[in-house]
C-alpha cells in the first residue's frame, strides 16, 4: 500500500470509530504501540520485587511476584487514549481486577481515592468509583505475553477509560486515601480527572 492509501485507509477507520461513538475528540489511530514513559524503565527482579496496599482498608497487604501471579485474573479488550493525541482499538489485557483487590483489602468507606504509587516516584490518582469499573484491572500481560519493560513490567493499573496517563506502569503500591492527592502529570497541569470524550486534558486552560 502507498503512503496516500495507508493515509486514506486510517481516515476511513477514524471515521467509522467516531461514527461508532469510539474515537474521542481530538484524538488519531494509531497501529503501533507508542511508548510514553517520563524517566527509566525500572530493573524487575521477580526475586525482590512487591506490590504492596495500604490505607483505608482492614488489611494492609504485601504480594510478592510469585503470590500476585497466583490471584485469579480477568481478560478484556478494551480502546486506549493517550492525551498526546493517540488511541489505538482492541487491546487485550491480562490482570487481576481492582474490584478483586478492593475485597481483599476490606476497603473501608472512608476510602475515596486510589493513588498509584510506581517505582521511581510515579503517581496518578483515580476515583475509587472508577478503579471499581469491571474492566479496571492491575495488569501484567498485554496480547497473552508479560509486559515488556517500555509497557510498564511487570505490573500496571489499566484504566481504559481515563486518558492512558492514568494508567500507571511499574506499580509498586495502592494507597486507598480520603483525600485526594493529585499526581505527577495531574501536579504538572494536566485535568484531575482525565475524561477523553470530554477532552480533560488539561487542569488549568492554557497552562501547556
Ligand atoms: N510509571 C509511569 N507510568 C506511566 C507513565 C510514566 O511516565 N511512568 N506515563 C503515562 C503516560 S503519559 C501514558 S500515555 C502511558 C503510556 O503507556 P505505554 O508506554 O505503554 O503506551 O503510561 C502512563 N503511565
Ligand atoms: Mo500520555
């Protein structure tokens, strides 16, 4: 296929997605997997790595990799959108459903928000009404392999259908808070919230 046609052919899906109620405002399809990662991509050592939760819950608990890959997992496919303007269509995921956590954790009412704590200092925060959506999910596998590193292993939250910003790779914690707590892109101007059909793309007009 030529250039002109390849360009032609992705219009013509962009089109029917938006059609579908699929394709936000704003946003373009993307085949490819972009990789969007503010820093290095941490070491994983399946030896020493956790992922730990702690808050407003009944029991603080602490996985190791071997423990976390025993907890039953979902599979869903679900769309993307990344607030630089790409979405890409029917990715399939692998993990363990938040709603799952949450009871294991004996969430308590008091608990409000969820923030991601990831290795080298990401955060983000998330409504816990939202991570409590069916297809919410820690996940470890994308297209039945584990994570790549670029991808956030060996585990990130997925929260389909907030910006992918939302989506925090190389997890390491959950804080099940009261208040919120804005995180690091939500610190550096970016909509607290991060609704992509409504464009919350950033928290203060102008600021980007
Ligand atoms: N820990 C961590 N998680 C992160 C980021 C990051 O820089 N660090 N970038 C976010 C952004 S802006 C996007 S768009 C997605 C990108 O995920 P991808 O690289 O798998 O496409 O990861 C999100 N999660
Ligand atoms: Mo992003």
């Amino acid at each position: 296929m030529s250039i002109f046609d390849q360009t032609n052919s992705r219009r013509e899906e962009e089109q029917k997605m938006q059609e579908e109620g699929r394709l936000p405002p704003g946003q373009s399809l993307t085949q490819k997997f972009p990789v969007l990662t503010y820093g290095p991509n941490p070491e994983f050592d399946p030896e020493t790595w956790n992922l730990s939760l702690f808050g407003e819950i009944e029991n603080p608990l602490m996985w190791n990799w071997e423990e976390f890959r025993a907890l039953p997992t979902i599979t869903i496919t679900c769309d993307i959108h990344c607030v630089t303007r790409w979405s890409k269509f029917d990715t399939t995921w692998e993990g363990v459903a938040f709603r799952h956590i949450a009871e294991l954790a004996g969430i308590k009412d008091s608990a409000k928000h969820i923030i991601a704590h990831c290795d080298y200092g990401y955060t983000t925060n998330v409504p816990v009404e939202d991570m409590m959506r069916e297809n919410v999910m820690l996940a470890y596998k994308y297209d039945g392999e584990l994570l790549t590193p670029d991808h956030g292993a060996p585990v990130r939250t997925l929260v389909p259908h907030l910006y992918f910003w939302k989506s925090a790779k190389f997890v390491r914690a959950l804080e099940f808070s009261t208040t919120d707590n804005p995180g690091f892109w939500e610190k550096a101007g970016y909509h607290n919230y991060g609704d992509p059909f409504k464009e919350q793309r950033h928290g203060r007009r102008g600021f980007f």
